[in-house]
C-alpha cells in the first residue's frame, strides 16, 4: 500500500486536473451558445440562397450549370474533411473518421480515385498518417468560422469538378443534433441534388416572379450557385464547431465527475492508511510500556 505522502500527493494532482477539466467545460459552455447562435443564424441564409437557386434553375432549362450536372461513370471523387483543430471533445473527431475511412474504403474498392480536402488540424494529421491525397487545406480556424478562410481549399475542388477532372465531391463533418448528440454525416455536395434544390409549394409560390438578368443568365447563376456551394461548406463548418463545443463541455464535465470520485476514493484510501498508522504507533506504545513494567 502506498504511503501517506505519496497518496497526499495524489490528491492534489487530481485536485488540480479537476480544476483544469471544470474551467474548460465552463469556458466550452460559453463558447457552445455562441457557437449555436452562428450555426442558427446562418441557416436562413443558406434557405434563402437555395430557394433562389433552385428557382433560377428551373427559370433556365436551356442552360444547366455544371454543378447540376449528374457524371454517367465516377471515377474521381473528392472530399472535403471537417473536423476540429483541437482535442479534448470526446469521440467527435473519431466518429467522423471512422466514418470517413469505411467510405474511404468503399470508393477504394470500386477503384475510385479520391483527392481530399482537410479542414481541421485533427482531419489533416489522419490524412497524412493513411497517405491519402490531401490537394488542400485549412486550419487553424479558431472559434468562429471565416469564410475567405475557407474559400481557398473549397475552391480546388469545386474548380475541378467544374473542369471535368472530378465526378463527385462529399463532405464529411459532424452535424449538430442538441447539447448531448452530434452525428457524423457524409453528404454528396455535388453534382448538387433534386432533394437539395427542391422546393415545397410554399416557397414556389413564394419565389414565383421572373427575375432580369445583369449581365446575363448564365453569369448569374454561375455565380450564384457558387455562392450555395460556398454556404453549404460554411454551414458544415459551423455545424461541426456547435457540435466541437457541446462534445468538449460533456467530455469535461464527464472529466470533472470522475476526478472528483477518484479524489474521494484517495482520500478513503489516505484516511485508512493514516488511521492504520496511528493504530500501530499506539500499539508499539502500549507494548513498550508493558516492557519496562
């Protein structure tokens, strides 16, 4: 058994982790509802450019943009990897990488090539342990996503899906369900989808007047849909940190509560051993005692 010293000193590093592990859950809670506000507040925009997007699109049935158009044979296929910069947020990042590696593998197996793109430092540093073709990148985002941060790396793949050097581009991020459950989703960014651009009644009738084109058609929708493109990768982005944030405030929470058990269990263990201490110094007294009588 341990001695009373080495179990005080026990204590106190479990003392003092438990004081790191309660701040950052307070400090990952603060960021979590700031966090939620953005992934919230971006939603009616992405709406509202979709809505606009999908009504174009059926405006001009005599020009299709090449991010609507479906590729007969995939043997390309790009990835767009979100994950997080930092530790400490429970299995969110290997949710998503675990997920990421059974696709990974499914595309191996029908011999597609794939070219990813790692947002996160988590996603980057898995990328190259597997050796996979990372074409970009972008890190160090800090607590609040930036678009022209993200632009650069979105925009290599979405320049070669344009170009015909790419059939199908993913994404890969956590989505963001409520403060206890955040899922791992591998959606199809494009080519984009009828589900994605499809309307319901309300919002046809909402959006049914004719638009004026300046300079033309095709310049518009061009740049609108990669406008879209660009806020739905955002929206992945901010989705995944809302769900970084409410998985660190659990993990440390979770943290906090099992060093404070593990304190209690050290402090029985140290009350024993310094009670079985007192007990045999007593002894050792009483049995010289009983010698020199």
């Amino acid at each position: 058994m341990a001695g009373s010293k080495e179990i005080r000193v026990k204590i106190k590093s479990v003392q003092s982790t438990r004081k790191i592990t309660k701040a950052m859950e307070m400090v990952a809670a603060s960021k979590m509802r700031r966090a939620q506000e953005r992934m919230r507040s971006a939603r009616p925009y992405a709406d509202k450019v979709r809505n606009i997007a999908a009504h174009m699109a059926e405006a001009n049935p005599e020009y299709k943009h090449p991010f609507m158009e479906k590729r007969a044979d995939i043997k390309r296929a790009g990835v767009i990897v979100v994950t997080t910069d930092k530790g400490l947020c429970g299995g969110l990042n290997t949710n998503i990488l675990r997920a990421l590696t059974t696709k990974y593998k499914a595309l191996q197996a029908d011999k597609v090539d794939v070219k990813f793109t790692a947002i996160g430092n988590k996603g980057l540093g898995f990328l190259n342990r597997i050796s996979a073709n990372v074409v970009s990148q972008s890190v160090q985002l800090g607590d609040k996503p930036q678009l022209e941060k993200l632009i650069g790396a979105i925009k290599v793949q979405l320049d070669a899906f344009e170009k015909g050097e790419l059939d199908v581009v993913y994404v890969a991020y956590t989505k963001f369900i409520n403060t206890m459950k955040q899922e791992p989703v591998i959606e199809q960014l494009l080519p984009l989808t009828s589900d994605r651009l499809q309307q319901t009644d309300a919002e046809k009738q909402a959006y049914s007047w004719d638009y004026l084109y300046e300079p033309d058609a095709k310049t518009v929708v061009d740049e609108l849909l990669v406008r879209y493109v660009e806020a739905l990768v955002y929206q992945a982005v901010a989705e995944n940190m809302a769900s970084e944030q409410s998985a660190r405030m659990v993990a440390m929470k979770a943290a906090s509560d099992n060093a404070k058990k593990v304190i209690g269990d050290l402090q029985l263990v140290y009350n024993k051993t310094r009670q079985a201490g007192i007990t045999k110094e007593l002894s050792e007294i009483v049995g010289g005692a009983a010698a020199v009588a």
